[in-house]
C-alpha cells in the first residue's frame, strides 16, 4: 500500500505513520514548545535541542500549543486529540502500488554477435574509352 496526502497531493508515503506525521506537522498547525527555551517544535520533540541562541537545550518537558494560540496546555492536546479524531481521517487515502510494467531490455554488446565489417566498393567512374575522340 501506498498512502497519500490529500491536501498535498503528490506527497506519497510507504506507511500510515508517515502520512499521520506529515499531517499532524503540516497541516493541523498544533506546535510544541519547549517549557525550557519556548522554541516551537512541528512535533513533540525529544532529547536535546538548540534554543534561538544556538545553545543547546536539554529540556523533554514539552506543551502542546493550539493554532491559534488560544490554548496551551491540556486544552490544546484535548483540541489536537479532537483534530486527530475527527479531521485526520479525511486528509490521507491508502491507494494500492501499481506495479510498474518492466520494458524488455536490449541485449547487451557483449551478448551480441560479433559484428562484421563490410568493406564497401569504391564506386566506378564512368571513363570514356581513349578512341572515342570526335
């Protein structure tokens, strides 16, 4: 199976989770921000980061952020799980792998006959005969 992004159209992925992922990423607008840094992650990010300084951020402790940053917190999870319920679904289509028609191959040069060369003819210049001569 092959599973699709409807929003995107032309974005293909080999499994449910990544489609699930690329959507809740780019299209449901929920971010995560660090509690340590604020910096704003697509997903729940874990281990280390680099704050906007550069440095490195070892907080986990992340909180879920609505869309329009209204809600934080539990609230803003309870509206993700809501997204996930109720939008998700519409957004990605499972679509069967044509398989894809293989073309005859050529026979390589090797596994061809050996080719002969033809040693053309130079072709014959029309001479008037030397008694011919008016």
């Amino acid at each position: 199976m092959e599973y699709r992004c409807l929003l995107c159209g032309d974005v293909k992925f080999s499994n449910r989770y990544g489609v699930v992922r690329h959507l809740e990423e780019k299209h449901s607008g929920f971010r995560w921000e660090c509690q340590q840094c604020t910096k704003l992650f697509p997903r729940q990010a874990s281990g280390a980061h680099n704050d906007a300084d550069g440095k490195v951020c070892k907080s986990s402790f992340f909180v879920c952020v609505s869309p329009d940053a209204g809600s934080r917190g539990s609230a803003a999870r309870i509206q993700l799980d809501h997204w996930w319920q109720m939008a998700l679904p519409g957004f990605w289509k499972a679509v069967p792998v044509v398989a894809k028609v293989q073309r005859k191959q050529r026979p390589s040069r090797k596994d061809s006959p050996p080719h002969q060369k033809v040693k053309l003819e130079s072709p014959r210049r029309n001479t008037l005969p030397s008694s011919s001569v008016f």
